[in-house]
C-alpha cells in the first residue's frame, strides 16, 4: 500500500510563502495534491534564502516546494485578483499565511471565497491566530521560540537564550496545517461543506512543548536548563568520551543495571545517590561525573559497540555528514532526488510518511518564477503583463 496518490483529485490554492505555509502545502502535495503556488512578482521571500543558492534561488525554496505548479500574480491588480478568484473558485483548498485581514482586504478572504464556493477548505496560518488582540502582529520562528518559553528550556544551567537553529515551530506549523486541512476535507465529505481552519504558530509551539508545560501547569515551578538531559530521567543526557560524545539513555531499572555492568562498575547501581530513578534526577552532577570518569577511558565507537550488545540506549552524537549516510535513512531511502532545470537533480529530504520516501514519488522539482502561467491562464498571463 502506498499513500502516493491518497490526495489525487484534491486541488489546493498555495498563497504561502518562507516555510510553515509551504511545509503545509509541500505535504499535500507529496501526498497527490495538485498544488498551485501563488507568488508576487518578487517571488516568494524564501527564494532569496541561503547558503546555498543554486541559479540564485535558495536551499529553503528548493526543498519546501516540490511538486507544485507555480504562477505569478500581483494582488494588487485587479485582473491578477480576478484570476485568483478564478483559481479559488475550482479548487477544494486555499492555504494562505497573511498577516490576519490581508486576504480579506484583498477580496479573498473566507467569507467571499466560501460564498463561491461552499465545499472550500481554507486555512489560514499566522504567528497568534485570526482572534484577539495580538492577531494583527507579526511574528516569525525566532521570535515565536522566544515568546513561547521554548528558548528558555535550551541550554545549560546558566547559558545565555538558545534558538534551536531549524525553524522547528514553522515546520511543526506546517504539518500540522497538513494534519487539519486533511480532517477538514474528511469532514466535508461527510457534510458537503468546508469550513475555515485556523492555525497559529503560538498554538503548535505550546502543543510542541506539552510536557514540559504539563509539568510547570501542575507544580507552579519554571523549568531549569539541563544542556542535553532529560528532567524527567537520568541517565537521559550526552556524556564525554575519549574521542568525542555519546548519547545514553539507560534510565530504566533494567537498562540502568545493564549499563553499570557493561561500564565494569555495578557498584553504581547501588549507589544509594543513584539506586532508583528519583535519586539519579536529584543527584544528576554526581552520576554524570562518576559515568564520565569511565566513559572518558574509551572512543565513541567502542563503548557504542559494546553498549548496543547490551541493550542499552545509546548513539554518538552526529552530524549531517555522518546523518544522511545511516543505513536506516539509506534503507528507507529518506533522501529523494528532486529534478532541476540546470542541475539535472538535487537531493532533498523526502517525505517519509508510511516508511519509505521514495514510496511517495517526486513529480516535478519547485516551480520556478511564473513557471504555469501560460499553462493555467493562457498566453496572456500576469508574468508577461508584468513583464
């Protein structure tokens, strides 16, 4: 079984630009979508984005929009606004990430477009959502990550605010967008009506973080910064080898005991400081200190292999080199080969919904500038008035 065609006949109306709205739309397309990007004349923001560029269109572009078709449309001139009607009244989705009240503005907005058509799904994304007073700010990751308490759970005890680097709550944004378009469209089958789904970059940062919210929600205490460990588990955390770093995560009683044996000191395991779970969190310095006087006696590789003998939890610390070369990402061929106007191809991240990338097939590569115009509207399209 395949998911590859699971959207085939669905048409969705892509207004999205940079990252969470694309990673929304990229989702339904891998999943048989046909997708149509909508962009200014300028391009999409995301085009400018890099390291790298490859015919001066960003790494960020590339990979965030495979398999769409791609036209040009100025939103501000009314034969441009006249074909996005035309595209939205046909379609079965519109995803939009406006600023909340520009597609309204622009006579897209919901309530003109559901008037057209009543079976639409629309989904609108934005950084606090389409009600309330924030709903006019504008936000992005970094300033989401800070406002949303995520920044203040990374880093050591002590450390200065730490982003984490991929834009991970435009992403988990994105997915879920995915995730509510889907429901919507499931529903509709059984309604016969769309509806308006609304998605916030608040929202999913809050549901990406409901443990450790869970936690602060029940006791009242803020989190404290623990580097690479788990607080709710020890040992959970990144500890020094003789040659670098290793990831061990031998938290349970078992695996706890096994990895005291296969460190030759199962004295540990009886510790008083370290005997049962609650001890290890409350003493977490000194089991650290006491594991890495040990670990620090070998390389990486060799307490892996002796480690995974064990069954306990544990893996070197990598980096993309070292990532996209695991057999696993090999076998379930994770990475996809997207075609390129000049390149031929460029490799990408696939999507790996039901196991294997490669089981949703790459149709065509991101569109580029203006590519479908003629296609969708004829010879006389915006790109060539533009022009």
């Amino acid at each position: 079984m395949s998911l590859a065609n699971a959207l085939s006949g669905i048409r969705v109306i892509d207004f999205t630009q940079i990252a969470s709205g694309p990673t929304c739309t990229l989702m339904l397309a891998d999943l048989g979508a046909d997708v149509i990007k909508v962009e200014p004349p300028s391009g999409d923001v995301a085009r400018t984005f890099g390291p790298p560029w490859i015919d001066g269109v960003g790494a960020t572009f590339l990979a965030l929009n495979r398999n769409k078709r791609g036209v040009v449309l100025d939103l501000k001139v009314a034969g441009d606004v006249a074909r996005a009607h035309q595209l939205v009244r046909d379609a079965d989705v519109v995803v939009e990430n406006f600023r909340p009240g520009v597609m309204a503005r622009l006579g897209l907005g919901y309530e003109a477009m559901q008037s057209d058509n009543p079976r639409l799904v629309y989904c609108s994304i934005s950084a606090y959502g389409q009600k309330g007073s924030w709903r006019g700010r504008a936000g992005v990751d970094g300033v989401l990550q800070a406002i949303t308490g995520l920044m203040s759970l990374a880093g050591e005890a002590g450390s200065g605010p730490i982003k984490v680097q991929a834009p991970i709550l435009d992403v988990v944004t994105g997915f879920l967008a995915a995730s509510a378009v889907q429901a919507a469209l499931h529903d509709r089958a059984r309604t016969g009506r769309g509806q308006w789904v609304d998605l916030s970059m608040l929202a999913s940062s809050l549901m990406l973080q409901q443990t450790a919210l869970a936690g602060y929600l029940l006791s009242g205490d803020l989190p404290v910064k623990c580097g690479s460990a788990a607080p709710y588990a020890a040992p959970n955390e990144s500890f020094a080898t003789r040659d670098g770093w290793i990831m061990i995560a031998a938290y349970q009683p078992d695996r706890w005991r096994k990895l005291c044996e296969t460190l030759g000191a199962p004295a540990l395991a009886d510790d008083a400081r370290f005997a049962r779970l609650p001890d290890r969190i409350a003493n977490r310095a000194a089991l650290v200190a006491a594991l890495e006087v040990i670990l620090r006696t070998r390389d990486t590789a060799d307490w892996i292999a002796v480690l995974e003998a064990a069954d306990v939890l544990c893996a070197p610390i990598a980096e993309y080199d070292s990532v996209v070369a695991l057999e696993p990402v090999v076998d379930n061929a994770l990475l996809v080969d997207v075609p390129h106007a000049t390149r031929g191809s460029i490799r990408t991240v696939g999507c790996g919904l039901g196991g294997r990338a490669a089981d949703l097939p790459v149709r065509y590569g991101a569109p580029r500038l203006g590519e479908h115009n003629a296609e969708l509207f004829g010879a006389a399209s915006a790109l060539a008035e533009a022009a």
